[in-house]
C-alpha cells in the first residue's frame, strides 16, 4: 500500500465523519458547512482519482451552490432544531 492510497483512505475518513457530524448537528448551519466539506473533500477524491471535470463539478455544484442554497434558506428561517423532548442519538434508536 502506497502513500497515495492512504491518504484516500484517510479522505474517505473525514467524509464518513463529517456526514455523521452534519446529521448529528443541531445547528443547521454548522449542519449545512458539514454538507458542503464532505462535498469538498469528494471532489479532492475525485482529483485524485485522476477525474478532475467530476471534481470541479463536485466542487462547483455540490459544495459551492448546493452549500450557499442551504445557508440562504437557513438565513431565511430558523437556525437551530427544535424539538419537545431530547431523544437520544441514533446510535441509541438502533
């Protein structure tokens, strides 16, 4: 296994935690940031898997419109969740 290969690995790693975070995340703008950099970091992938018109079409799209979208709608509305109660994580709800 060389270098290369270990830093995809750990690439994927940041996406996987970075999704978990964004849906964890009451804030739904810290959410929305947290939407946008596994974005990012996929079309870093994406770049290094020697496709770059997918990374720059990830990069533009996914993160960069989809990201400013979701922060303008949260401008829009209210910021943090709300909810009656506090459930528990979704680690628990399995």
């Amino acid at each position: 296994m060389n270098c290369i290969t270990c830093i995809e690995y750990i690439i994927v790693g940041i996406m996987i935690i970075s999704a978990v975070l964004a849906v964890e995340w009451r804030d739904l703008l810290a959410a929305a940031v947290g939407m946008a950099a596994v974005s990012l970091f996929a079309s870093l992938l994406f770049f290094m898997l020697q496709a770059p018109d997918v990374a720059m079409t990830e990069a533009a799209i996914g993160a960069a419109l989809s990201g400013a979208i979701f922060i303008f709608a949260i401008k829009r509305t209210q910021r943090f969740e709300t909810e009656e109660e506090e459930k528990p994580g979704w680690w628990v709800r399995w």
